[in-house]
C-alpha cells in the first residue's frame, strides 16, 4: 500500500536543485518551526538544494496527559526503554521514506538526499535512513536518539551500512537526555557508522554553532 506524501514546506536554494534534504521537527512543532534555517546554514552557492520541511500529524501524547499535538510518535513515559511508540516510530519512517521516493521521483538521485531531524524528528530520520534500500548522501541527528537499537544490526540496510551521520545535542538537555544521545552514538559507532559528534552548553534546542556545523556538514556531504 502507497503511503502518501505528507504536507510539505519547501525552501530552495537555487532553481533546479540536484539534491534534497528532508528536515523533520520535533514534538508539538511543525515543518514551519525549522524552515527558516536554511540562511543560517551558510551553504556554498553552488549547491542547488530544495529543502523539504514536512508536518507531522496530530496525535495525542500520552507523557503530555494526552493531549493531541503534533507528533511523530506516541511518547509514552520518560524511561528511554519504554518511550516510543515503535508502531508509531516505523509508520513515521515510512512517511519518511515515502519523502525520499517522492524526491526521487522528482529527478533527485538517492545519493544526493538527506534526512534531517530534530528530537522526535531525528529519531524518525535515524530509524527511517538506516534502514532506506537506496544508498543516501548522510543523516543529520539533532538532540535525538535511536529508537530500538536492538534491531538495528537485523534491520540496517546494506546499502547505508557506513553512511555518514552527525549528530548534535545540548549538554543541558533536561527533555531527551545527552547519556541517551551519546549511548545512540556509541550503538552507531560499533556497527560501523562514521558518527560526527558535536555537544554544545544548552539545553533542548539549537544553537548557531550547531547549525554552523551541520551547514558545513551537508555541504561536504553534497558537494558536486
């Protein structure tokens, strides 16, 4: 069954783009909240990039006493091991990939799109990239961690078996911890990955010298 495409802001950096980047948000947020990133990346003006900001649906969330907000998945209680909604976790991710496909069918090759992501959206874009069949150009992992990593060894696609992931998070963090973050890495680091690591004095947000550093990320991992 085809899933469709979710609704979509869509920033470019040039006409005709030759590479995407899918930037999901996090809790509560919509694709509106990241949008106005891209400036701040500071991409080389020969990268012609469209930048997809997707929204997530509306869902109740029990850890917020079930009120409905946008979510990627269900959070139900603070203990690492218990807190995603995997059924939920896995349709995300296929509305993640459905993102990848639509690009692709855009003229787009596999190899030069990103998945991107922030807190629950970076969960979605680490669960969804690892697992992609076609080989990407990197993920990027903001204040996140990874859902199941049990699985992921069973899971992981061969075809992304050493893609290139950054990952970024706030030494603060009172709301998805830094030792979940950094156990994530690690988990990523021993099957394989190449794991970028940046950790910065804040709390659960973004700082300019992250962006700084993804911008400088993506453009190495996108460079013509």
């Amino acid at each position: 069954m085809s899933v469709p495409v979710l609704p979509h802001v869509v920033v470019d950096t040039a006409p005709d783009p030759d590479a995407s980047v899918i930037w999901l948000h996090g809790l509560g947020d919509t694709g509106h909240g990241w949008s106005e990133v891209v400036p701040a990346l500071d991409l080389p003006p020969a990268l012609r990039v469209r930048f997809l900001f997707p929204h997530a649906p509306s869902m109740p969330v029990t850890i917020n006493g079930g009120a409905v907000m946008p979510a990627w998945y269900d959070i139900r209680s603070e203990d690492l091991n218990d807190r995603a909604d995997l059924a939920g976790v896995r349709a995300s991710a296929r509305a993640a990939s459905a993102l990848v496909a639509h690009e692709r069918a855009r003229g787009v090759a596999a190899s030069r799109i990103v998945l991107a992501g922030f807190s629950q959206g970076g969960v979605i874009a680490l669960h969804a990239g690892l697992r992609q069949p076609e080989r990407l150009a990197a993920l990027v992992a903001l204040s996140t961690y990874l859902a199941a990593p049990e699985s992921l060894a069973a899971e992981a696609s061969r075809a992304n078996r050493d893609l290139p992931i950054l990952m970024a998070h706030g030494r603060h963090d009172d709301i998805v911890r830094i030792d979940w973050a950094l156990a994530s890495r690690d988990v990523l680091r021993s099957g394989g990955w190449p794991v970028e690591w940046h950790d910065y004095p804040m709390g659960h947000e973004a700082a300019l010298e992250e962006i700084a550093a993804v911008g400088a990320f993506l453009a190495r991992g996108l460079e013509p």
